[in-house]
C-alpha cells in the first residue's frame, strides 16, 4: 500500500478542477445570488489596495489574513526576519478601525504579563483587576515562541473561548478578537516549540517567503519614494466592527452542500490514518476548513462553496496541525505532499 501511495507521490502536482466552476470563472458569469456579497466584495478589495499601498506583492498572505479575519479565527505568521511579517500585521490592524496592542514574547514573560493581574486598591481595600495587553480586538504577539510555556499555555483559554479566568472571575473579551502571532523557524536557540494543543487553536499557519526579484525591486523603489515617512501613515481604516459583524454573519449563511461537508470529512479523516503521519487532523480542524471555504466563496462574491475553496483552505489549515512520521520526515517528506497525496486519493464531488 505504501509503495502505491509513493508511487502517487511522484506523479504530476495536483491539476485545477475540471468540469467545476473555478474562482476565475464564476467571477465572468453573472448569477442572482441569494445573499446580497457585493459590499463585501468590495470591502475586501478595498482592504487589499489600502494594504498593496505599502506591502509589496504577498498576495496570498494577504488574503489568508482577510479570510482569517471573516472566518473569526487566529493566524500564525511564520518566515525569516525581515520580509515584513510584523509590519503587515500591524498595517492589516490598522485597516480595522479596532484597538489593537502588540505583545513582544521574551523568556521572562509571565502569563500576569499577558493576561493581567489583581492589585490592592489601597484607597478600598479591594483588589482590583488590571487587565494585560491581550485586552484588545487585534493583538499582534512577536515571536510568540519566544516565551516559556507557561506564558504559551495562558494564551488557551483567551484564544479559544474569547475570555480570560483570573481568580475565579471570568472577563470577556471585546468582539471582534483576533491574535496574529509571528515565530521565526530558522533561529531555535532559546525559543518553544509551540504545543499541538496550541496550534490547534490558529485557523490559518501562513508561511511566507522571500519576495521575486521584481516585488524586490519595487520594494527598494516604494522605499526610496516615501523618503522616510512612516509606512502606517499611509494607512487607513476601511472596515468598522458593525460592517465586519456583518460580513462574519454572511459568510455564516453561505451554502455549502452535504457532498462538500462528506468532501471535507473524508479528507481530515484519511489524515488519521495515513502511513506517513504520526497525528491527523481534529473536528476542530474540519470546522476550520468548512469555515474557510466559505469565506473564500464568499469574497469571490459566491454565495456557495465549491471544491475548489476546500482545497485552497487545506495546506493553511491542515499544514500545522499535521505532523509527519519520522521516517517521512528525514525523508524530506512535508505536511503539503501528504496533503496532495490525499486529495488525489479522493474522488472530487461533482
């Protein structure tokens, strides 16, 4: 069997879907949709030439973050130094007319740091909370493996439940809540693995690479004609907390067809069971991609999920949460090839 699947490894890479509507057809074809897109259409158009102001090229990157931000889900942001992952962070929270604070994760970080802590209130004689720098809508975390685990694991309940739990009270979080958290995988000394539980809990891992050489070019040019003026001035708002409510609502309402919901489950459950992998996907996991898809529909002003919004959530979703036999991994084997190779083995629904 396994001979058969790396036999399926080395064919061809997986080819566009045939016979379906793709994104760049059903943007030509004009259908009456049963739930007014346009505005979001053109909202995320909107927010992707603000940011092209200032970041060059990272397409992709960019719009994983805008689908990240309408599914209601976290990102992690992983790259070499240098290739503005923080910088598009902030310029991308800028962009919600929201609060947004940005912690820098440090070995002697401690969770009250985080989250917040009780004080004596020496004028009532009462502690009084005071909360930590998560207490806002957009929070960018700064090499958020950088910190112990301890400092990591305060992040669980917040980022799941939309909450922190400090001496027994629980404090809500503001909506809309978003963590974008960046880590640097080339440099390991002193950082933290983060822990399966905890990566389970970003929708999106983003890997961004080096830019071309003409995205370079244009870089060095975009530079030398702001003449040092501070990139995060040249930055708008362009979507209020009440318009992206009602954006998440939309995306919320997209259909998605019980062949697409089977499509989605075969493919995380072939993950569990898979020679070359050592854990598979969790629901949470599926949810993730089901959520995804429709936000990628959605901002394609589709107000249905094709296959084809599945597949293109499956590597951001699936890519971190999977992991590798170590056998397959001195192999050079990745997360991505797996993911291929299973959605070659899975008959696309029609």
């Amino acid at each position: 069997m396994e001979n058969e699947q790396e036999k399926e490894f080395s064919q061809e890479p997986m080819q566009p879907i045939e016979n379906t509507s793709s994104t760049e057809e059903n943007q030509d074809i004009n259908f009456n949709s049963r739930i007014p897109l346009d505005e979001l259409k053109a909202a995320v158009t909107q927010l992707k030439d603000n940011l092209s102001k200032v970041i060059v090229g990272q397409k992709d990157f960019v719009e994983l973050l805008i689908v990240g931000l309408l599914a209601d889900g976290h990102v992690l942001i992983e790259g070499v130094p240098g290739i503005a992952k923080t910088v598009t962070a902030k310029l991308f929270a800028k962009s919600i007319e929201t609060e947004f604070s940005r912690i820098q994760f440090t070995p002697d970080l401690m969770p009250s740091d985080v989250l917040g802590t009780s004080i004596l209130n020496v004028n009532s004689s009462e502690f009084e909370f005071k909360p930590g720098p998560i207490f806002s809508n957009i929070v960018l975390i700064d090499e958020i493996n950088r910190a112990p685990a301890k400092t990591q694991a305060a992040l669980f309940e917040v980022m799941e439940e939309r909450q922190v739990t400090i001496d027994g009270k629980e404090h809500k979080m503001q909506p809309p809540f978003m963590v974008l958290a960046t880590q640097n995988p080339v440099e390991q000394e002193g950082t933290y693995a983060l822990p399966e539980a905890q990566l389970d809990r970003f929708i999106f891992k983003i890997k961004v690479d080096y830019p071309s050489v003409e995205e370079e070019v244009m870089i060095l040019q975009s530079h030398h004609e702001r003449k040092q003026k501070n990139p995060t001035d040249l930055i708008e708002a362009v979507i209020t907390p009440a318009l992206l409510n009602k954006y998440r609502t939309q995306i919320h309402e997209i259909v998605i067809e019980e062949k697409i919901i089977n499509y989605i489950a075969q493919i995380v459950t072939k993950t569990r069971n898979h020679p070359h992998l050592f854990l598979g996907g969790s629901p949470r996991a599926s949810i993730a991609i089901m959520n995804a898809a429709k936000a990628f529909a959605a901002i394609n002003g589709r107000d249905f999920v094709t296959p084809e919004d599945v597949q293109k959530s499956l590597n951001p979703v699936l890519g971190h949460r999977i992991i590798l036999t170590p056998d397959k991994e001195m192999e050079g084997m990745s997360t991505e090839n797996v993911i291929e190779m299973i959605v070659k083995s899975i008959e696309i629904p029609r």
